[in-house]
C-alpha cells in the first residue's frame, strides 16, 4: 500500500526539524509564519502516521566508534526470517533489500573494534545467509543527517538554523543515567525536558543539563527522518566505486553540490569509494552516474545497488510502505 504524500507545508515542517530537530514550535512558528500549536498538530499527525520520526544516532566520528557495509546473500526462501532476526541486532542500524548484485545491504555501527569482529564473524552466522562481505568504513565525506528535503527558502533556511544555537561539541566519556535518557531520545527525539524528567523520575532542570551534556558529548546526533515513500525522492540507490585517494576530496566536492546525494564514504576493498542517493524517478540515477563520471573521470563505477525497500533505518523499523511501525532497536552507543 503506498502511503499518502507529503504536503508542501508537510514538506516545510520536515525540513525545518532536519536543520533543528528539537526546535520548539514557538522558534518554528515564527519562521514558518504558523502557530506553534498548528505546528504541533501537524508534527503529530506526521509522527503518527509514521511519515516522519525525530530519533538519536551514534556518532561514528568518536573516538572507537567503527562502521561497516555488509552486503549478505541469502537463500530466497528464507530471506525474509533472514530480516526478521538481523533487524533485532542494534548494531546493525539500517537495512535495505537490493534488487540486484547482493540480497541485503546491511549499515552496521559497533561501539568499538572488538563488537564489529564479534558482529561479523559470529552474529551473522544466521540460518539463511550464505555469505557475507564487509567493507569497513575508513572516513565518512557526507552523512544523511546533513541531507535536506529543499522545501525551505534560503532565508527561511537561515532562519532556523539562526533560532537555536547548537552546542559546542567537547567530547566528555558518558555516565550510567545516560542509557535510559539515550533510548528515550531513541524512541522520540523530540520529548519535552518535562516528559524526560517525568519518565526518568529526575527533576527537569537536572534532565535539562543532561541532556545538553550528551547533546555535546560527541557520542550521539539528532536526525528527523521521512518515509521515502512518501517524499519526492522515493528511489535509493547506492554505488560501489573505485578512487584514488588523490581525487578523493575533488569528487565529494563534486558531490556535495548534487542535492540528492545523502551519504558518501570512503571503504576498504576493491570499492573503496561509496555514494548514496535518494531521486525522483530510476531515470534520474542515469543522469547522476554520467554527470559524475564526465566531473570526475578517475572515478570508475564498479556496481550500484538499488533498494526495493528499506525494513530498518537508523534503528526505526518500517513496514512494506516504508512508514515507521513504533518499533525501535536503540542503536549501540
């Protein structure tokens, strides 16, 4: 069942919360020219139908923090229990099933070198799978945190990212209370400092100072995230590419200029260069492919991969539309 389309006010609020995830409506009226209780109700209903969520994701910048694609060919007849048990494992962050060239393409954060060996040669030994391979990530050039919906004006887009002043980061180690604010934040990223305090049993004020500290800590971002399906960009694709590290920083300068792009790596193996896209239409990643290689030519695309649909992305499972269910498997922080 395809679900419904995103309006262009629906379009606005999504991008606005891209920029400010926990902006609070009175910020977002002001710049939206909306009431923030009108704002709230429509964030409501998007959450609900879930068509958009505001969640928490590991940073893969810290220190020991180590990222992985693991592409997994599966037996047909079991693909879909193959699913079923890997999206119960919370470093495996995303999932996408591909239409071509490998069954599964897994997004995998471990918290430390050690976790990722024990992911990869012990807890992927699942009934079902035939074989995997790992290509571990050795720099991120672009983040889909970082990717936009283009429904905002230039000044609209200063604005927002004006209201609010971000934290400085300074990376501080985390404490114990940190876990069950963290899968709070998992769950709704956009939880008031009063619904935190409630929940945890702690007065708001100490929540507050928290949660700012995490927000700092360099271990988590916030991210809202859209069903696919249901934005103007419904197609992703993921292509395997071979670099030298001399033209690296020229093409993701390339790349950055081309909105549909939300994800640019940097892996080991023989593609050792990795972008991601979301577009209109498939006709649209023709002309993304001969636009990089006609930039950029010491690029040489190996293999592209397509995602029929996505079951899993940043720890939100989601159905056959591509819409949230509720359920989370908080990632590994």
């Amino acid at each position: 069942m395809q679900p419904p389309a995103l309006s262009e006010e629906d379009l606005s609020l999504l991008h606005a919360l891209q920029i400010r995830p926990r902006a609070s409506w009175t910020a977002l009226g002001e710049v939206l020219q909306r009431s923030p209780a009108a704002l709230a109700a429509r964030w409501a209903r998007l959450r609900a139908a879930g068509l958009a969520w505001v969640t928490v994701h590991p940073i893969v910048r810290a220190p020991s923090t180590q990222m992985a694609f693991v592409e997994v060919d599966c037996l047909p007849t079991r693909r879909g229990e193959v699913v079923e048990a890997l999206c119960s494992v919370p470093e495996i962050i995303s999932i996408e099933i591909s239409a071509r060239g490998r069954d599964l393409l897994l997004m995998v954060v471990a918290r430390d070198w050690a976790t990722l060996s024990n992911l990869v040669l012990t807890r992927l030994q699942v009934d079902g799978i035939l074989r995997h391979r790992t290509s571990l990530v050795t720099e991120i050039h672009l983040e889909a945190s970082d990717w936009r919906l283009d429904a905002l004006s230039r000044t609209q887009t200063l604005a927002v990212t004006r209201s609010e002043a971000a934290d400085p980061t300074v990376v501080r180690p985390t404490e114990a209370a940190d876990d069950e604010l963290v899968d709070l934040l998992a769950h709704d990223g956009r939880l008031s400092f009063a619904d935190l305090a409630r929940l945890t049993g702690r007065r708001p004020a100490t929540v507050r100072r928290q949660v700012a500290r995490l927000n700092a800590s360099g271990i988590m971002r916030f991210r809202c995230e859209v069903s696919q399906e249901s934005s103007r960009w419904p197609i992703c694709c993921t292509w395997f590419c071979r670099l030298d590290s001399t033209h690296v920083s020229d093409t993701v300068q390339f790349l950055r200029d081309i909105p549909e792009i939300r994800g640019c790596f940097s892996t080991t193996g023989e593609s050792n260069f990795m972008f991601i896209a979301w577009t209109r239409s498939v006709h649209d990643l023709l002309r993304i492919e001969k636009s990089v290689t006609e930039a950029e030519p010491a690029l040489r695309l190996l293999d592209s991969a397509v995602a029929l649909t996505t079951r899993k992305r940043i720890g939100w499972l989601l159905d056959q539309s591509g819409c949230a269910t509720g359920e989370v498997i908080v990632p590994a922080f």
